[in-house]
C-alpha cells in the first residue's frame, strides 16, 4: 500500500504507470463510472444529441430536457440501512452532473459495528462519522464522482466547509439519533430554488 510505490512515467509521448511492488493494486472506482458517464456523454454531443440522460451506476450526467420538456428529474435517494428504498430530494438536473457517495450500502458489521467501505486516509481505516451520503454537482461527471468520494471521507462539517470555501453544489444526509437530517450548501440551495 503506498503512493510511493507507484511511479508515473513518460516515453515516445506515451504515459505509463510503474509499480516498484508487483503486488501493488490501483483502483480507479473513485472516478471510473464518472469518466465513462462523461464519455457516453461526449459521443453523444458529437453526434449531435440536444437532450440526453447518461447514468452508469448511480452517476448522471443530463442535458437538455426530458421527453415532456423539463428539466430532468432526478432523485436523491433516502439512506436506509435495512435495505428499502425510498427519495430524500429530486432535483431538475439540466446540464450538469450528478455522484452521489455513501456507507449505507456497502459496509461490513463485526462484533455490533459498522464498517463503511470508504477509507479514512489519515488513519488506514473505514471512516467513522455520521455522515450517510453526499451528493455533488459538476458539470463533469468525473470531477462529481471523485468531489463526492472525497468530501465523503472528510465527514460533514468538513465537506460542507469546503463546499462553501469552494462554492461546490452538494446536499448531505447526516445520520443522527432520531434518524436523518440533510443539510446543503449555498450553491446547491440555489441551484435547487432555480
């Protein structure tokens, strides 16, 4: 495990990865259904598409409108760990993109606790908050999916400091005692109230 065990180089014009660990293993899941988004995406502005809708596992990217001429709407789902399903907030996504990340699906429970898949990268282990879930909005969809990967990781008052410091459109759901409570930053109030 180790940033310093992977190396990027550069030959005849061409990049190429070098791991001095043969065992050392890169995930890509942080961003890789958002990149994907957006090339779908791209192909289809290439070909001359107006009005489009892209999800690849949850990420979105929208432009346009729908068939009956509005915006796209697009829910944010409501956590819940019994595995029911049900909408917390819809949104009209129009010409943007839209990843949400959470712990509310896919975790582990041992001896009564629970254990996100997401890891605390200051302590090498899953991340302990109450954070539930984070949505993002981007006009790219990779730079949402990887935005709502990290800000995840930092936990609620951080992203949403950070949300504001850099004015980044995202809606959180906070686990609480008496069950959920969801808070937003002022770039996404204002994109939700347009």
């Amino acid at each position: 495990v180790g940033i310093d065990k992977l190396k990027l180089t550069q030959r005849d014009g061409k990049f190429y990865l070098e791991k001095s660990v043969p065992q050392l293993y890169v995930d890509l899941s942080s961003i890789a259904k958002g990149f994907g988004v957006d090339l779908v995406a791209e192909t289809l502005e290439h070909i001359g598409a107006k009005h489009y809708m892209v999800e690849i596992g949850g990420e979105i990217r929208a432009k346009g409108k729908n068939i009956e001429g509005k915006d796209w709407q697009i829910a944010i789902e409501k956590p819940s760990f019994d595995g029911s399903r049900s909408v917390e907030q819809v949104i009209g996504l129009k010409d943007l993109a839209m990843a949400t990340s959470g712990n509310y699906r896919i975790y582990f429970e041992e001896n009564g606790q629970r254990f996100a898949h997401e890891i605390d990268p200051k302590t090498g282990y899953p991340i302990q908050h109450h954070l539930a879930s984070i949505t993002v909005l981007h006009p790219s969809t990779m730079t949402a999916d990887g935005l709502s990967t990290g800000l995840f990781v930092l936990g609620e008052e951080k992203a949403l400091e950070v949300a504001e410091k850099e004015q980044i459109p995202v809606y959180l759901i906070i686990k609480t005692e008496n069950g959920f409570e969801t808070k937003m930053s002022s770039t996404f109030s204002a994109l939700l109230n347009q």
